[in-house]
C-alpha cells in the first residue's frame, strides 16, 4: 500500500472533507469453508462467529500463543463460508499463521484467495454518494459492518459499509481483472487517491488502534493498545489463557492519549520517553500531526497508577496533556445518509 499519492496534508483533507479513495495493495484475503468453518474461526479470532447473519461482518483480533496482535481483521459471513479481510501491514504473517492453523484442524479448509482480489477503499463524508452507483438500492438501507455483492461490467463486486476514517466508509472488493477499472471510475466520480500517511493520522485521530506502528518489533497483547473490548473470553481462542495470566497478574502499564500544544510540529519518535515532575514514567507508543487540531497528538504507554486522562506530562521537553479518545469528531457525524 503506497504512503501517498500527492502529499498528506491534501489526502487527509480528502478523507475529512469530501471522498478518499485507498488501495489496499497488499491486503489479505482468506476464503474458510467446511462444516466447522466458523468453529475453526472461533478457535483463533478473539470472537466467535456463530453468531452473524449471512451479509454481517464482525471485527476481531487474531493473536499468537502469547497473546499478542497478529492483525485486526474483518471477518464476513458468506452464508456457509467465509472471509477473512486482513490489513496490508499484518497480512502475511497472519495468512502463514492461519493456513498453519487450519492443517490441523478437520472440517475446515482455508484458501488464500489475496491475489485474485483488489480491496479498494472510500473514505469520506461524501463516500456513500460514490458508493451509491454501484449498489441497485438506497446505500441508506445498509447497516455498518454489513456488505452485498452487486455485478458491474460481468463482474461480481462485495461492496461492504466499513471504514477506518471515523467518516462515512465503503470497501469494494473487485476481480483483480477489474481493479483498474473500477479504480478509474472512482476517481472520475470525485474520489482522491490517498496514502496510508493520510489513513493513519485520521485512524489517531479516531483512536482506531495501529497495530504495525504501536506494537514495536515484538508486538503488544490487546490491552496494549485498549482493544480488550474486542476479546470475548466466553470462548477458547488461541492466546486466551497469555491473557487472562497478564490480567490476572497486574498490568504495569495502560495506555493513554495525549495532546501537545497548539502549533507543535515535532513528532516524537515511538519509545520517546513521557515524563512528570518525578521521573519517567513510559514512553510514546505513536504520535501524528494533526491538520485539523493544528498540533501533534499521540498514544503512549505509561506506568498504569500514572494513567488518566486531563493529567499534564512533558515529552521530548515539551508539555503535553491526556485527553479522552477520540481526539476530534468526524465530518460525517451529523451529516444524514442519503
């Protein structure tokens, strides 16, 4: 997935202000079928499945022995199969760890099927209007976290109401023989090319979690990045019990979001140490300048005792203050679909 297209400052106004449109290159894309193909499915995402009606998308967590993210991933009910939908950055260890999984396990078969499909993504409040031409029905009527399927020019789309923005979002997932096409297309009806650069300041902005960013080298269990809300300990799931020993242990740290002064521009680099008056007390876990704030805003990890939000801090020299996530409100909140 390219980091951006023009520059970033203009591929995030896209995105806040009118249609962002991002390719996917690299994204992976499992099929899991057989009679226990959502078995199979609970037993490594950090959700079950059982439960989604065909057309549902559930989000979840799939993680290694100890617990820590392997991926974020969407997880689409296709009546008796699946799809597994996995971010560009986490795709192949988690694609290896899968199929690894699924050898053992009878009654489910898992295919990677990444290289005959292209992800492209619209992001934006004026996305569902894009969005819109490809579907035979009012784009109003489809619920978030759902998809369709639609034929365009012979070719079978899955067009599905998801996003990474906080704005309106859509994912198209195309033929690669059609990707170009399609690509063009939304470009002439007003979408902005746009970079993971431009992604990843709105996906802060939202406190949408960056795993690749904010794991470092030996990645984070969920509660790293304030994502145990997506852990359904009713279940056994493969990193389960790594959890529940850090749980019942004591976490040392938590994390916290941070906001610097109006008009700063120096981004802290990831393991920058955050300060108080008596000593260091963690580090930045990811930090991004924020176009609309008009400063640099950041997620860090911090002694959990230490952890609150409206507390003052220094980074880098600099004061900064714990808010709160999100860190603004979307354009789209507000703005009726249509």
């Amino acid at each position: 997935m390219r980091t951006e297209y023009t520059d970033t400052t203009s591929e995030y106004q896209a995105v806040r202000g009118a249609v962002g449109l991002a390719d996917y290159q690299g994204a992976g894309l499992l099929r899991v079928a057989g009679d226990d193909a959502a078995g199979f499915l609970g037993s490594v995402a950090t959700r079950p499945v059982d439960f989604l009606l065909e057309g549902q998308i559930s989000a979840a967590l799939i993680l290694d022995a100890g617990g820590r993210v392997l991926s974020e991933v969407s997880i689409y009910c296709a009546g008796g199969d699946y799809l597994v939908e996995i971010w560009p950055a986490q795709a192949k260890a988690t694609i290896e760890h899968l199929l690894t999984a699924a050898a053992g396990h009878d009654g489910a078969t898992v295919t990677d099927i990444s290289g005959e499909v292209s992800v492209l993504g619209l992001e934006g409040p004026g996305s569902p209007q894009i969005a819109q031409k490809f579907l035979p029905f009012p784009i109003s009527s489809m619920a978030y976290r759902s998809f369709v399927t639609a034929e365009r020019g012979g070719q079978e789309i899955l067009i599905s109401r998801t996003g990474v923005s906080g704005e309106y979002g859509y994912k198209l997932q195309v033929p690669v023989a059609a990707a170009d096409s399609v690509r063009t297309e939304l470009i002439e009806h007003g979408a902005v090319e746009v970079g993971s650069d431009a992604l990843d300041i709105c996906r802060m902005e939202m406190r949408f979690a960056n795993v690749e960013a904010e794991g470092g080298s030996d990645g984070q269990q969920p509660f790293a990045f304030g994502l145990q809300w997506m852990v359904d300990f009713s279940h056994e799931f493969v990193g389960k019990e790594a959890l529940r020993s850090s749980w019942e242990a004591g976490l040392p740290t938590a994390p916290v979001c941070w906001v610097a002064a109006e008009g700063s521009t120096t981004i802290p680099a990831a393991g920058t140490p955050v300060s108080v008056a008596d000593g260091e007390i963690g580090t930045v876990s990811h930090a991004v300048f924020s176009p609309s704030l008009g400063r640099v805003i950041g997620t860090a990890q911090v002694r959990a005792p230490l952890a609150g939000s409206g507390l003052e801090y220094s980074i880098g020299g600099g004061p900064v203050q714990t808010i709160s996530a999100p860190f603004l409100v979307a354009t789209s909140f507000g703005i009726p679909l249509e």
